[in-house]
C-alpha cells in the first residue's frame, strides 16, 4: 500500500488509515506484497486503474474474469477496488477484487438474464434529469429502485432555466412531483458554474459520487462544471424531442479538487431490475403500508371492497400513475427473482436467489 494513505483517500479509499476492517483486512492480510487500486476505467479489452490522482495504467486480469461463462457482475467494474502486483506501468497483475460496499447496476438487455454492474464502491447517486422535456417521475422512480447498498441517492434537476422561461413554476412543480419520495432534490443550471456548486454539499473529500441519467440530461455538462475542466465532450440536444446523443462512451473515475470523485455514465434507455430489488426499501413503503389494511389479506386492487389503496387513490392522496408504476415494477422484479433463481440452479457458483426475492413483486399482505 502507498504511504501516503491521502493519495488512496482522494479517489476513494474508504478509510482513514492504512489499515482497512472486515474482508478487506482479510484479503489485505492474505496478500501483503499486493496492494490497492481503483478501477477508473473498463473496456472490452481490460482495466485502467490508478492508485493516485496523477497515475494510472492497465492492469492484467485473473484468468478467472476472463472466463465466458463468469456472470458479468461478478468481473471488475469501475468504482472497484483490486489488489495489484507487479510493476504501476508494465506487467501489473490483479490479483483480487476487494468486496464491494455498495453497488448500481441493472439487468442485462437481451433475451437472457444477466446483470450489469454500472458502478462500484458508490457513497452518493446523482440522479440527473432535465426539465426541458425528459422530466419523468416515474422513470426516476426506476432509478431509484437500482440504487442498491449504503450509497445515497439525489434527483438532480437540470436546465431550470430553459424550464421557467417556458413555464414559470415548472421547477417546483416538478419538486412537489417527486416529494413522496423522501429523497434529497437539488435543482439547478449545470452551465453555471456557481449553480452547480450546489451539489458540494454531497461531495466531502473521500466520497465517491456517480452520475446517472437518460442522454441529453446534462451529466457531462454537469462533470465539467465540478472539475472545471473540459473534461467529458458534451453534445447538442435535438429541438424537436429534447434527446441528447451519448456523448459519454464508457464509464470513467474522475477526482475532484475538492477531494471527492466522480463516475460519469453513458445515458442509459432501458433500466431492468435484478429481482434483488425491494420496493419497501426503495421508494414505496407508503403503499405496502397502506395494503396492510385493505379488508381482503389477497386484495389485488383492482376494485375489492375496503380496498385502502383505491380509496387513497379516489381521495386524492396516492397518484394513480406512480400506484401503477408500483404495480409494473412489482411484476418484473418478480419476473427477474425467477430468472435469477433459475440461473443459479443452472450456473455452478452462480449467485443465489438473493434473500428476501421471494416476497417481491407478491402481492401486499
């Protein structure tokens, strides 16, 4: 391990010291020749990763990663934490993937279950979403629902001045929107640059933030306004229907000035749960509450007597459309925790249905 523990503080290191807790500490202990990096960049032919702000290099995978039936989320993914050895610039080998503390990721697209790993060793989720027509509650509900772990989520409303030229209260009504949520908001301009140092109060030094959204939100606007750099290409959004092009090609780690760092992602169309996902825990625990006490134990909603959520809906006090967005998110995780479940029966060492899936996406009560 360097020793300077502030160069690993500044893209990350969890801790304090030298010294880490838990797993770590057992792999630390288990290969004390080797020491951490962090994977700031993957791509199809390996790992970029940097041990301090200034310095990064390729690293050489273990076999293990490289083969084709290893469920993807199981490889490196950036935001990860390897112990190398060898050289910092030639002939550096991994030689094991720390656990992960906290992750985001998504089911692969595609006929077959799998999943994507869209970040690792994540402390904060900037949610980005823009107000000049790709504002969608339900969709950052979605987002919402891959945000898995320790890490803390933040919707991030971008372009609020294209918003309140075109309708003056477009910016708090798009608050009051999203307040049964209980997530943090933050609304502001990511070309200025002082609109954007809104979002330091997120960025402590040792943290690590990600940004994710659809194309065209601002996230790379966003990246350059934070490292006051042209640091990520940003692109034209069309007129016509306000999307963006991908402009952001691979996912990369970028270190802050202030101490922080920063994963900016390509925009992303199609977010599929895992089936690990619980709706409790992620955004809908008011209408669980509310299902427990519809007269019926089997109550489907729909039109039962004494059914409590259709009497909130009918009295104004739950939104149809997120209830259905609810019951549509329901239905594929449950759908995923069976492709999941199947996987591992069919997968030696393949994940195991994941705690809990049973529940998911099964009626309340």
């Amino acid at each position: 391990m360097p020793a300077d523990v502030d160069a690993l503080r500044r893209i990350g290191w969890p801790f304090a010291s030298r010294a880490a807790d838990g797993a770590w500490a057992d792999l630390l202990a288990e290969h004390p020749a080797a020491r951490p990096a962090r994977v700031v960049e993957q791509h199809r032919s390996g790992y970029i990763v940097a041990e301090d702000i200034d310095n990064s290099y390729a690293v050489e995978s273990l076999p293990d990663w490289q083969r084709p039936r290893l469920p993807s989320e199981q490889r490196p993914a950036v935001g990860d934490w390897l112990l190398v050895s060898g050289g910092d610039d030639t002939h550096a080998q991994a030689v094991a993937l720390l656990p992960r503390r906290s992750t985001i990721k998504r089911s692969s697209a595609g006929k077959h279950y799998g999943q994507q790993i869209i970040a690792a060793n994540i402390d904060v989720v900037f949610v980005v979403s823009s107000l000049d027509g790709d504002f969608n509650p339900r969709r950052i509900e979605r987002y919402l629902l891959l945000v898995r772990g320790g890490a803390r989520p933040v919707v991030v409303l971008t372009k609020t001045d294209i918003a309140e030229a075109r309708e003056p209260g477009a910016v708090e009504n798009a608050k009051a929107a999203l307040a049964t949520l209980d997530v943090d908001v933050c609304t502001l301009d990511a070309t200025d640059p002082a609109s954007v140092g809104a979002l330091q109060r997120w960025l402590a030094p040792g943290i690590t933030a990600v940004l994710v959204g659809s194309s065209g939100v601002g996230k790379s606007t966003l990246t350059n306004g934070l490292t006051g750099t042209q640091t990520m290409k940003t692109g034209a959004v069309r007129a016509s229907d306000s999307r963006g092009r991908h402009t952001t090609t691979h996912r990369a780690l970028i270190p802050l000035t202030a101490g922080a760092c920063l994963i900016d992602t390509p925009g992303m169309r199609e977010l599929k749960p895992t089936g690990e996902e619980d709706l409790v825990e992620d955004g809908f625990a008011d209408i669980e509450a509310l299902a427990t006490h519809c007269r019926f134990r089997d109550c489907r909603h729909v039109g039962e007597p004494g059914c409590a959520v259709r009497a909130a809906i009918d009295a104004g006090q739950l939104d149809a459309a997120r209830f259905a967005n609810y019951e549509k998110l329901r239905g594929e995780i449950a759908q995923a925790a069976d492709q999941l479940a199947l996987r591992a029966t069919r997968t030696p060492g393949g994940a195991k249905k994941p705690t809990g899936a049973g529940k998911r996406g099964k009626r309340s009560r």
